[in-house]
C-alpha cells in the first residue's frame, strides 16, 4: 500500500493514518510506550520478523515520531525512545486499548492502567479540554478549518462543510 498518498490529503486523520495505521507500527508504539525500547527485545515482544520492524522503526524515525541511540559499540546496538511528537500519540494508544478492551477482551482485559497522580485504575476516555465532558459525536459540531479543501479524500466533507 503506498502510504504517502494520504500526506496530501487535506484531513489530519488521513494524514496521521498515513503514519501509523498498521498494526505493527501501532503494536511498536504500544510497547514504546510500555518502556520496550530495544530492538531485540520488540522482535522477542511482538514476534515480528526483523525486516518488517526495521522497516516500522525507519518509517517512525523518517516522520519524527521515534529516535534512536546506540547502548552498545561492538556490534552496535540501539534502543529507540518516542520523541515529542510520538509521545503526543498516547491517547490514541490507550484510546485504542480502551475499545479493545470493551469490545473484544473476552477473557478479561489483557493490562490494566493506574493513574499514578491519583493511584486509581483508568479508563481512557476523550473529553473537552474546556468543560471535562465525555465527547460524543452527537454533541460535537464541525466547522470548516484553514487547511481544509476540495481534494481525493475529502471531497464530500468539504463540499459539507461549506454549505450554508
């Protein structure tokens, strides 16, 4: 699948789906995110063959979202870290885990998240950063933005967006 299209689509969904829309790049965040950070062990983690997590890794270095430094000379050795940008994906993440979680662990959920601030066990959910409330998409309107346009990808939704 060529990838790239999706970085001239006028739509931040198509464009961050571009990046990491792939279970094995989501797969490698998730262990990012959980402190599993070195080649070897995410192969031994995730049982992805090695081409295709080297093949994930440079895409996420290529786009900012993942770095990489050597821990070891001889051979050379790298553990990988997220950057700002890549810890910026966390809620889609655990966002992702959560519906997992509701809609598909039938044996129970696989892990479970603590709140370190306040010690208590979470569900993520998406909330208005202005008045706390749960977003539902029937409460949520969307307006035409500046970097919205007519193009592959969204051409329905703009023509939407800018009708009266």
């Amino acid at each position: 699948m060529n990838r790239d299209r999706f970085a001239t689509m006028a739509c931040s969904v198509a464009r961050t789906a571009g990046l990491i829309a792939d279970p094995w790049t989501l797969l490698v965040l998730r262990d990012l995110f959980l402190g599993v950070n070195r080649f070897e062990q995410l192969v031994r983690d995730l049982g992805v063959a090695t081409n295709i997590l080297t093949e994930r890794l440079e895409r996420l270095m290529a786009s900012g979202l993942v770095e990489r430094e050597a821990y070891q000379r001889n051979p050379v050795r790298y553990e990988y870290s997220l950057t700002e940008s890549g810890t910026g994906l966390y809620g889609v993440v655990i966002s992702l885990l959560a519906w997992g979680d509701h809609h598909l662990a039938v044996d129970g959920v696989p892990m479970r998240l603590v709140h370190e601030v306040c010690g208590e066990e979470i569900t993520p959910v998406v909330t208005c950063a202005h008045c706390g409330t749960v977003l539902r998409p029937d409460e949520v309107t969307v307006l035409a933005g500046p970097g919205g346009r007519h193009a592959p990808g969204t051409a329905v939704i703009a023509e939407l967006l800018t009708m009266p």
